[in-house]
C-alpha cells in the first residue's frame, strides 16, 4: 500500500546550514528558500529559535522570516524548543512551529539541556499558546533508531515519547535517526511497533544518511503507508550536538526514487538540482546528492 502522493518537509535551510562552522550570508539563505519554494517545496523549515550561544548559524532567524517572500501555497516553519523561542516565533510571523524532543535522555540533555519529562512539560505551553494563535505544531523524536551516546534505543520509548506529543496537540510526530544508523528491518519494526497505536498519517520520517541507509529505510517507509518525508537539498547538514552525522537524506535522490515509482510530489527535480549547486557554491563544496552529481555531470 504505497502512497499515491508524498509530501516533502524541505529542512535544509533548518537542518541542512544549522550544523555549518561558517558564516552564511542572510541573502544566500533567502536565496536558496525562494529557489526551493520555486522548485515546487510546499513545506520549507527555514529557521530555528533556539539560543544563538548554542546553535550561532540560527541567530538570523527573526531577521530572515521577516525579509522572506513569501509564496502562497509554502508553509515556512521554524524550530522553537521553549516560550522563549515561540515568542520569537510569533513575531516573526512563521506559519508552523516545530518542537524537538528525543527517545533518549543523555541526548536530550545534549541538545535541549533538559530531561525528557522536562522537555515535554516545555512543550505544553508552547503547544497551547502555539494553537491559540493558530499554528499549527509539529514534533520531533530524535534517536529513533539508535544515540550518538547510549546506542540503543527501545522503541517502545520511541512508542511512549511519540504518542505523549501527540496527545499534547501535534499533527504529526517526526520520527528522527539523528545519526544515520538504522537500517531497513530496524526500520521496519519500529514502525509496525508505533503503528500498533498511532495512525500512520501522524507519522513523517526523517533520516540522516551517514551510513547510506537513508534511501532504504524510506522505501520501507513508504511500504508502511508514510506520505510525509524530511529531507535536504544537496544532502546539507547534522545536528550539532550528534556529532560525526552526517545531512539529511538528499531531496534530489528522494525525489528521483520518488518519480521512478510514479508517486507525485509536485517537485521539478532539474529546479531542485539547481537550487542546490547554488548553496553549495556558497559554501564552496560539492552536494552529498548523488542524483544532483549524476546530473550535473552530463
Ligand atoms: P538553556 O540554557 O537550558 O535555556 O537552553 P535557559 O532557559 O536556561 O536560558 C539560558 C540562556 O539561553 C538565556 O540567555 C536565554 O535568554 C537563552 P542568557 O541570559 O544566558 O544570555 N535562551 C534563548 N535564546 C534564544 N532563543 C531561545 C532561548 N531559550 C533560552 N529559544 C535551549 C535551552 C533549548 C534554548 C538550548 O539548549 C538550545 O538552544 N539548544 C539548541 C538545540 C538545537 O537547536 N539543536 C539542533 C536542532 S535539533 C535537531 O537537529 C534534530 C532534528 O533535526 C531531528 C533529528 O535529526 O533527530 C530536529
Ligand atoms: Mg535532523
């Protein structure tokens, strides 16, 4: 039971230059979010209100969304951990927000410097004042198939964790392999795990590919009835608290696969292609795509 259409939730902007040791220019940023909406993304994270003392590449967040033109039928949203970073949110007038928890604590400590009970007690609030003003919120679980710090993890907490933001007032739960380490059976029980209790349309899937299983994993997912997948222009990116992962999986290469098994996207992979040798001459390395490469090359 493939999925006739899948939506792609575009992170690069987000996900992709979060992790980047140099200065990005606020015009290349806005510059690769038109050519993005332009290839046809309909769902663009394009910031994050986090604290700049612990991710410096999102401190232009509030100035970007307020400079962005923005295309109709484009939903930008943006990360926001706490209060704080909704209120910022809110002013910068962004469409949807994002809140990011994990399955594992010693992550979760790393990364939001918090427990994971206390992460989701943070996130109440923010949901609720979130909906009030009409956002709509979208949750992250990272660790989904394996942490940087404690290896394995259970997904019956995958199961726990997911289900709880969903209560709290999600529309969806993405379900994070930070660090690129799970592979297609894992893959597999772990959703028929979650599927014992939640709704498959309440699932997105977003992989790193820094062991190449990213694709793989995918199609599995795409087999189990998933229509929402994240992904990185040119395979930009990492989290900067999981270190030696690498980006997103390409959405050149989501793209390609997709159009070879005929499902719709609504994206012009020869626009996407281009958007992303723009950002990568930016930043003066060549893309992680593999389709963008192929390509490119003829
Ligand atoms: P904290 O230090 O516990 O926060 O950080 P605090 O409330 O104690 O405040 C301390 C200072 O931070 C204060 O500033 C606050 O103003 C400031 P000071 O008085 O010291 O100058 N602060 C903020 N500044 C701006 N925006 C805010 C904000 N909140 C507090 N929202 C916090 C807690 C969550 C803020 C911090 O840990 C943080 O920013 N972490 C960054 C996490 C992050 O962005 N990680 C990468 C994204 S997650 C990811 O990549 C995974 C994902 O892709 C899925 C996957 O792949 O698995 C989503
Ligand atoms: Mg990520």
């Amino acid at each position: 039971m493939l999925p006739s259409q899948v939506k792609i939730v575009e992170v690069g902007p987000r996900d992709g230059l979060q992790n980047e040791s140099q200065i990005i220019a606020l015009s290349a940023k806005l510059q690769l979010i038109a050519e993005l909406a332009n290839a046809g993304l309909k769902h663009i994270e394009a910031g994050s209100f986090v604290s700049p003392k612990w991710v410096p590449q999102m401190a232009d967040s509030l100035t970007l969304f307020q400079q962005l033109t923005k295309q109709s039928g484009v939903v930008y949203s943006a990360l926001t951990p706490n209060m704080q970073g909704l209120e910022a949110a809110l002013t910068a007038n962004v469409d949807e927000v994002a809140i990011f928890g994990a399955a594992s604590e010693t992550f979760s400590l790393r990364n939001i410097n918090c427990s994971i009970a206390e992460s989701l007690q943070r996130f109440e609030p923010v949901i609720e004042k979130a909906s009030a003003a009409g956002l709509k919120v979208r949750g992250y679980v990272s660790c989904v198939l394996g942490c940087p710090y404690e290896g394995e993890i259970s997904p019956d907490k995958v199961a726990q964790v997911t289900q709880q933001m969903l209560t709290m007032g999600c529309y969806e739960v993405s379900l994070g392999d930070t660090v690129g380490v799970g592979t297609p059976v894992k893959t597999a029980q772990l959703l028929e795990k979650l599927m014992n209790h939640i709704s498959v349309d309440k699932l997105a899937v977003h992989f790193h590919d820094t062991y190449g299983q990213a694709l793989a994993n995918i199609l599995i997912a795409l087999q189990h009835g998933i229509s929402v997948i994240d992904s990185s222009v040119a395979g930009l990116g990492g989290c900067p608290y999981a270190k030696g992962a690498a980006g997103n999986v390409a959405t050149e290469d989501v793209i390609y696969m997709l159009n070879g098994m005929g499902i719709e996207t609504g994206v012009d992979l020869a626009k996407l292609v281009n958007a992303g040798q723009h950002i990568m001459a930016q930043l003066g390395r060549s893309s992680q795509s593999k389709v963008a490469q192929a390509m490119s090359s003829t």
